[in-house]
C-alpha cells in the first residue's frame, strides 16, 4: 500500500459534530500547498446510487466542490448498507474488506500529492464489522485530527474517550478543532479548552464559530426528506429556511409570526393561509419566504393553485399530516449540498481563519 503520500484522518466525537464542514475547508487549504489533492472515505453510511454503485454522500459532496479526478468507487470503497452487518457477522470477511480500502486508497493517492480521509462518526463507530475508525485509521497510516462540539467540559470528556481507542491501535492524534462555538465567547473557549487538551498531552489546532446560516436547510433538501410534490416551478429551491410557522391558528396570527426566510407549514385547505402569504410583501423572491409546505396531501382548489403556481418561493405538498410533517423538518439533519455554494465559501473561509493549518502540515511531515 502507498505509505509515501501525505494524508491526514479527520474523526469526530459523535456525528454531525462539524466533520464535513471541516473536511471541506481543510481540502481548501490544502490545496494551496498540494494542487492536486485526493480524497476518501472509507466506511460510509449515508450513500446515494450513482450508476448502479452506492457512493457515500459526503464523497459526492467533495468531488462535485474540487473536481478531484479519480472514481467515485474508489473514493468511497465501502457501504454500509442495511444487511452489511448481519451479513459480516455470519460471515466475517475483514481480511477482503481491509484490501478493498487499502486498494482504493492507492488509486486514489496515484499522482496525489496529499489526501484527505474522512472518517465516520466517533472513534469506535464501525468496531462491530472490525473497521473502527481507529482500526481505519491505522490501515491507511494516518494520523487524526478530531473534531468535537465547542465547549470546554463536555467535548474535552468526549475527545479522551476517542483518544483512548485510538492511542490502543497505535493511531497519533495531530490535535483537536471544537465547532459551533458561540462567537462572543469564542476566545474564552479557545483559552480553557487549549488548557485542558494540553493536560491530555493534546493540541487544539482551532475553534469555529457558529454560523446560523450553516445550520438552515434548503427547501430542496426537505423536499427529499419529506418525499414532497413540488407544487409550482419555482427557480428558489435553495432558498434557507431560517424559521418555521406551523399554521394551525387563525390567518391574523400566522401573518404577524412572518419573517425574511420563514417557511409555513399548513394543511392543504388552508387557503385563507396560502393566499395570504401570497398577497403581502413577503411573498417577493429575494427578501420574503422560505417556502409553503402544504400537509396531509390536501391539494389547494383551482383558483387557489393557479396563485400557488405563479409564486416566486416553493411551495411543496407533503403526505403526512402537520405534526409529522413539523416533527421531520424539526429533527432534519442539515448536510451541505453541492449547490450549496454560500454555505460551502463561508465553509472555507472559516476553516481558512480559524484552524491552524501550519501545525498539521508540520505534522503529517
């Protein structure tokens, strides 16, 4: 296997902690001092097909943002689909899957000059199948940097417990970055968090601030989740959802809860609602909603769909009823998409300010 390429491992302490988000600003940066960088994830669990292969989600994320040049199955060996486990505990075939990633990773390194691998959840997240992320992590030869929530106690309890699995498999942590750090008490953080990793033997290579916009979903993003109809041809699926109004009371009220960026939820009868929201100044494409999600499959009459299709925001009808359809869009995990161009500069621009570079460059040489 290519032990030359320089690579680094980044980790986390629990999912959706900032690894993407931290993958693609660190990829950024690299880039000005590797031109041609690589990219992998070894073990994925949120997948999409693409030509009959199951290709890990983030993968498509970074080969659509910095065009890398080397197949999506290469970057994205193994899927870890609903049967894998059962499947591997009746018939344990580690041996094949460790050669499987360490293939792909030499095609993805040919003629690379740096590579970024991007592990899955927490240290231990894939031990049940024997492909830990630390047990990843040493296969490829890479050292880790981790990434935790901002704070002080809690993600510097969480990062020891990470620290333990991969010191047992021999795995050197470069440091560790916190996210979604409040921006006012940003260098508090940063001072104690530095004092406490440091008692760990650990270095903290920087702390990003939270960015409201980074966490707001996209109106196509929910659109997929909640399998909804598209009900106009809107040009403003990526429209931000800042705020949500669940319309269950009268239309007076709903009106007063409006804001730039909100998105109504209400059931498809609620025409009062629809056309309200359609005849005040909100209803404008830059400065006005989100969206409409319409519920419990309850298509709006005539007269009121022909306003429904001319409005510049989405408006999609979704299937199950409004304490569903408000419980999903309450709990929806917001990944960053390929079209997510805003989020993806400010995603680089951050990691660029905040994030010691130097230090893992120095590390990984």
């Amino acid at each position: 296997m290519n032990n030359e390429t320089p690579r680094v491992f980044i980790a986390a302490t629990r999912q959706n902690d900032g690894k993407t988000t931290t993958s693609l600003g660190l990829l950024a940066a690299m880039q000005s001092r590797y031109p041609r960088i690589g990219y992998i994830k070894p073990v994925g669990q949120r997948f999409v097909q693409i030509e009959e292969q199951n290709i890990d989600e983030d993968t498509v994320l970074m080969d659509s943002v910095y065009r890398l040049n080397c197949p999506l199955v290469d970057m994205s060996p193994i899927a870890v689909e609903p049967d894998f486990t059962r499947k591997y505990l009746l018939s344990s075939n580690n041996e094949a899957l460790v050669k499987k990633i360490q293939s792909a990773f030499d095609r993805v390194a040919w003629e690379k000059e740096f590579v970024l691998c991007e592990g899955s959840g927490h240290a231990g997240v894939g031990s049940v199948f024997d492909l830990s992320n630390a047990q990843v992590a040493k296969i490829l030869g890479a050292k880790v940097v981790i990434v935790s929530q901002a704070g002080i106690g809690k993600p510097i309890d969480e990062v020891s417990l990470n620290q333990a699995l991969f010191e047992k498999e021999g795995v050197e942590i470069i440091g560790v970055i916190l996210n979604k750090a409040l921006p006012e008490k940003l260098d508090y953080i940063a001072d104690f968090a530095r004092r406490g990793l440091k008692r760990k033997g650990l270095d903290l290579l920087g702390v990003l601030p939270h960015q409201p916009i980074l966490t707001c979903p996209s109106m196509d993003s929910l659109r997929d989740d909640l399998g909804a109809e598209v009900l106009n041809a809107s040009e403003n699926m990526r429209n931000l959802v800042e705020r949500v109004v669940v319309g269950a009371m009268a239309v007076g009220h709903v009106m007063k809860s409006l804001t730039k960026g909100a998105l109504i939820i209400t059931p498809g009868d609620r025409e009062d609602i629809i056309l309200a929201a359609a005849t005040t100044l909100l209803a404008h494409a830059t400065d006005g909603l989100a969206g409409i999600v319409l519920t419990g499959n309850l298509r709006p009459g005539a007269d009121v769909m022909k306003v429904v299709q001319n409005l510049p925001f989405p408006v999609l009808l979704a299937r199950e009823e409004i304490y569903q359809v408000a419980s999903r869009i309450h709990d929806h995990t917001v990944k960053t998409r390929p079209s997510d161009t805003q989020k993806i500069d400010l995603i680089r621009d951050l990691v660029a300010k905040h994030v010691d570079f130097k230090k893992i460059l120095k590390a990984i040489n």
